[in-house]
C-alpha cells in the first residue's frame, strides 16, 4: 500500500464509534448524575415528608424548644417582657431566630450543602471551605429579610401578619392564608429542586449558574429568608407587630436581617463541624458513587418540600375543619 493509499483510507467503523459524554454538572444542585431506582428514591421520600407531617408538634417545636431557648438567652420570659427600645427589639429579633431554627427549609438547605463539605485536603481548608457557600447564602438572606423588613415597617400595620383575628373552625384568618400561599409556594419550589436533582425536570439554575455559579445559594437564601413572609412562630409575631408598630424602616430591615440570621446559625455551626470532623470521609463516600450526591440532594429537597407543602396546604385545611380529617399522632 503506497503512502496516498494509508492517507486516504477510511476509517474503520469501529474508529468511528463514539463514547457516550461524561454527565456534566449544570448547577451546585444538579449534580450531572442521575441514580439508578429514581422512582424508588421519589416514593421514599415522599412517604418521608408525608410520615414526618403525621408526627410534627408545632406546639413541642415553639413552645418546648422554642420559648425555652430565648428565655434562656434573654433571662425573662420572651413572651410576656414587652419591647422596650430599638436595642432590646433587635436583641430580641436575633434570639427569636436561634429559637427558630430547626425549620424544614433550613434542614432542606443544609441537607443540600453538605456534599460541599471537607473539598480542601487540610482540616484546617475543610472547616474554612463551606464558609463561602455559606456567604453566598447569607447574600440571598440578607437581601429579602432587609427588603420586607423595611416593607414591614412602613406598611405593617396593615398586613395580614399583623392580624390578631382567632382561628375559627370552618375560616381561615388572614395571616392563616399568608402562611398558607408562601409555605406552599415554598414546599413546591423545594419538590422541583428535588426532581431536578434526579435530572427527572430541567434544572432551573442551568442557564444562569454559567455565567453566576454561586446564583442556586443565593436563592437557596433567599428562600429561607421567605419563611419570614409565612411565618406563624409566636415569637416571630411578637417582633413583627413591634416593627410593624414603630413606623420604621430601617429598624425593621435591621431586626429582620437579624432574625433571619439567628434562624441558621446553629445550623450553620453544625455545617462546618461536620466539614472538620467528616468532610474528608464524606468526599471519599461521594466520590466511590457520584450518583450518591445527586440522590442525597434530592432526598432532602423533596423531603422538605413534601413535608412543608402537606403541613401548610392539607393538615392546616383539616386543622381548621375546612376538610375532614387529616392523620395525625395523638401528640401532634
């Protein structure tokens, strides 16, 4: 064969066989892999949610955990000490949120996160390494928490948060709706985030996490911080009516920050132990099976999201006596 005829000789078939491309992360949240049994992995996990709206105690959780805490921190009881000055009203918003802090979303987030933990070889990286999602987060946070605060304190007077109607079987009251159309909006947003972690819908962050990467947690902020909007926590309203009352802006975007604040910094301190104690071991796990942090991302979206849309838009409906019964631990 003279050297034309091995130039212009086609290739064979088998050269021309081409290797399926490598799953391609598209968003912080979507990870490129998709695990085997999804259908499995959706039941479970929205059994979970719908199990844990059965067992939760909204009582236990604000009164037993909640109360307890900011009394401790505040030294009186948070509840009957009215708000005397701008300084005690924004002490009190950062204690109401710590107390607040055990939430599906914020269980959701960090749930979320924790794959991001423990990246750097050194302890020392792996405990300062989560600090920028965390930063990113607190971005989204701080944002809508300072907007409605301010909002809250110029208009709040007249929102339904500021309310004090009861709670009438067969009605709903007007911060009943409130809480019913954010949480609900919010348990769906975390159920879309869930599928899409399975690549079973498009993930909503492709297009623009090219270009702004770090956008999925800023909005993952940002959706902790609408809690704020729905939020019937006692103590929550306590500060609300105190913004909503002072006619102040800046003083309600302060508490509110605040509070939003208070709400993960526990949660955040667990993060980063488990990125000094874990993260090494965690990446390890994750990396023998990728397919293991798109299933862990998911299950704690669609868990949560299950869980608050459930508990905000059914079990609050059979609460009510608007529908006729939803099931419910004799505790709860």
């Amino acid at each position: 064969m003279t050297q034309a005829d091995r130039r212009t000789r086609r290739p064979h078939a088998a050269d021309q066989i081409e290797l399926p491309p490598e799953p391609r992360a598209t968003s912080v949240f979507v990870t490129g892999h998709a695990p085997r049994r999804r259908g499995v992995i959706i039941l479970l996990s929205v059994l979970a949610g719908f199990l844990l709206t059965v067992v939760w105690s909204a009582e236990f959780v604000d009164q037993t955990i909640g109360d307890n805490i900011a009394n401790a921190m505040l030294g009186h009881d948070a509840k009957e000490t009215p708000l005397s000055g701008v300084l005690a009203g924004v002490l009190f918003a950062f204690v109401s949120g710590v107390a607040g802090t055990f939430t599906a979303c914020n269980v959701a987030a960090f749930g979320a996160l924790a794959p991001l933990a423990g990246t750097p070889d050194s302890r020392l990286g792996r405990f300062l390494a989560p600090l920028r999602p965390l930063g990113w987060m607190a971005v989204g946070m701080v944002t809508v928490s300072a907007a409605y605060g301010a909002i809250v304190g110029l208009v709040g007077t007249s929102m339904p948060q500021f309310s004090v109607a009861p709670n009438t079987p067969g009605s709903l009251s007007p911060r009943s709706i409130q809480s019913m159309v954010v949480f609900g909006l919010i348990g769906l947003i975390m159920i879309y985030l869930g599928l899409a972690a399975l690549r079973v819908v498009p993930d909503p962050f492709a297009r623009i996490s090219r270009r702004y990467p770090n956008a999925p947690l800023v909005f993952m902020g940002a959706l902790i911080a609408g809690f704020l909007i729905g939020r019937p926590f006692p103590l929550f309203r306590q500060m609300f009516r105190d913004a909503a009352e002072s006619g102040n802006p800046l003083y309600g975007a302060a508490a509110f920050t605040l509070q939003s604040i208070g709400n993960i910094v526990i949660m955040a301190v667990l993060f980063l132990l488990l990125a000094w104690f874990a993260g090494s071991r965690l990446q390890s796990w994750f990396a023998a099976r990728p397919a293991r942090l798109a299933a862990t991302i998911a299950v704690a979206f669609l868990v949560a999201g299950v869980f608050t849309f459930l508990y905000w838009d059914v079990r609050l409906l059979a609460r009510r006596e608007i529908i006729p019964w939803y099931p419910t631990a004799p505790w709860a």
